[in-house]
C-alpha cells in the first residue's frame, strides 16, 4: 500500500515479491502512484499536474530517486512499475488517482494494462480532483474517495466480511 511516491515504491515491490516468489501478496493498494519515470520527457498533459506535484517536482523526485536523468533506457521497474513489461501474476489491485493529477495518464495506462494481464482491478479516477485531494476531507469527491480506499481495505484484509 502507499501513496504517490509511496505507491510507486508498492507497485514495485509487489513486481519484486512477484518475481522472487518469496511472498504471496493478498492485493496492492495504490493511490495516485508515482510509477512511470517517463512522465517526465512525454507531452506535458493539457490539463493534469497544475496543483501541487508538477512537473517540475516530478523531475526532481525521479531524479533523486533513479541517481539520473529519468526516461533513460535503462530504468528498472523496480524502480519505475510502468517499466515492467509482463504483469501478469500480481496481486488484485485497488487503483485510485486524480483527474487533475500529473499521474493521472500513467495510472491509467497501468491499470489497463494489470486488466488485460488478467489481474483483478479496481480503478477509481476522482473527477476534478488533483494530486492529494484526499488528504484534507470534507468535500465529496474526497469523502468518496476515503470511502473506497477503506472498503477496499476492508474487502481485502478482512475476508469473513
């Protein structure tokens, strides 16, 4: 579980987990992860990434992450989850960004791509909503986002329910 760069780094380990067979993972709960280091060189995005984690931001955090420029060829997806190149046998997911978010695209792309590996997916995007929108409750998109964040939970982690 985790969130943003958190939800990256979840992504990740749940490839990892996957791939050294160690560890069998009930699910993955990802809110708007950072998981695709080529954000930073596509097209910006018309519309997304304008409030709070931009694409400058985005930059500085892939770099300080990667020891690099991001968007290089040799990037793992251990480090970047978009990168990995066969999802299949990763643990149902639960997928929840923005609209707004700079992740939005990235988000998306993945989370049809764990469906077409035949993955278990839920994936929710927040209209009007941008990066951290739920953090400070009390509008509706936010309260709703909450609410399926911790149904998910629920249905994942308490199975008798």
């Amino acid at each position: 579980m985790g969130e943003s760069a958190g939800g990256g780094l979840a992504a990740s380990l749940a490839l990892m987990a996957r791939d050294r067979g160690e560890y069998a993972l009930a699910f993955q709960h990802l809110i708007y992860p950072m998981i695709d280091d080529r954000t930073c060189v596509r097209e910006p995005h018309p519309f997304a990434g304008e409030f709070i984690w931009h694409a400058h931001n985005n930059h500085f955090g892939w770099s300080a992450l990667l020891g690099h420029e991001p968007g290089g060829e040799s990037v793992s997806a251990y480090a970047a989850a978009a990168r990995a190149e066969d999802l299949r046998g990763l643990p149902p997911t639960f997928l929840s960004t923005a609209a707004l978010d700079l992740f939005v695209d990235e988000d998306v792309v993945y989370a049809q791509r764990l469906i077409r590996a035949g993955v278990p997916t839920e994936l929710h995007v927040w209209p009007g909503a941008f990066h951290g929108f739920d953090l400070a409750g009390g509008t509706p998109v936010a309260d709703a986002a909450r609410r399926a964040s911790n149904e998910a939970l629920r249905r994942f982690l308490i199975k008798d329910q």
